[in-house]
C-alpha cells in the first residue's frame, strides 16, 4: 500500500495509506501534482494506517512549505503513532499550530 492525497469537499483534503521511508521519497517528488493552492485548508490524516519517522518529517517539510506560500493548514484525526513521533522528536508545537488553526 502506498499513500494518497485526495481532495473532498470544499478545501478538504485527505491523506492515506502508509507515510513512511518507503512511500515518501517517491510521493514528494510527485508534490507538484498534488499540493493544495488554497490558502486556507483542512487536511484529515485519520486514513493514515502508518506514519514513521520520514513520513513525520514530510508532514513537517509540507506544513513549512505552505505557511511559507501564505497558506493555512487545519489538521484533523491525528494518528497517535504520529502523536508519539513528534512528542518525542520535541516539535509537539506542531499540533498545538494545528489546534490554533481550528478557526480556518
């Protein structure tokens, strides 16, 4: 299984599968075809049935990328193993941006 990202309703976006060493390098070089324009957006990672320490760090690279293009990110269904992951990696403010950004 690899990982998808698929777009709902309005700007509603939704990941998938496993986000981990072995599906991101290919999913980020492929971003231009994926990336989300919208300035304000939710994107649901409640699908994701993996997420290690790669998959943190394109979550982490992806959020950087479009708060620096102007864009506003809401995060929903967080996985715990990712919770985990970035509890221990000491960027657990990445969730406390994402509660802040619940207004979106």
């Amino acid at each position: 299984m690899s990982v998808s990202f698929t777009a709902g309703d309005g700007q509603q976006y939704h990941l998938s599968g496993r986000l981990d060493r072995d599906t991101v390098p290919d999913f980020w070089r492929q971003r231009d075809q994926w990336l989300p324009t919208d300035t304000a957006l939710s994107l649901d990672l409640s699908a994701l049935s993996r997420v290690d320490s790669a998959g943190m760090a394109m979550l982490l690279h992806l959020d950087k990328q479009l708060r620096e293009k102007g864009q506003q990110v809401r995060y929903q269904g967080v996985p715990e193993q990712l919770k985990l992951l970035l509890s221990l990696s000491n960027v657990e403010t990445f969730l406390d941006d994402a509660e802040h950004q619940k207004g979106v």
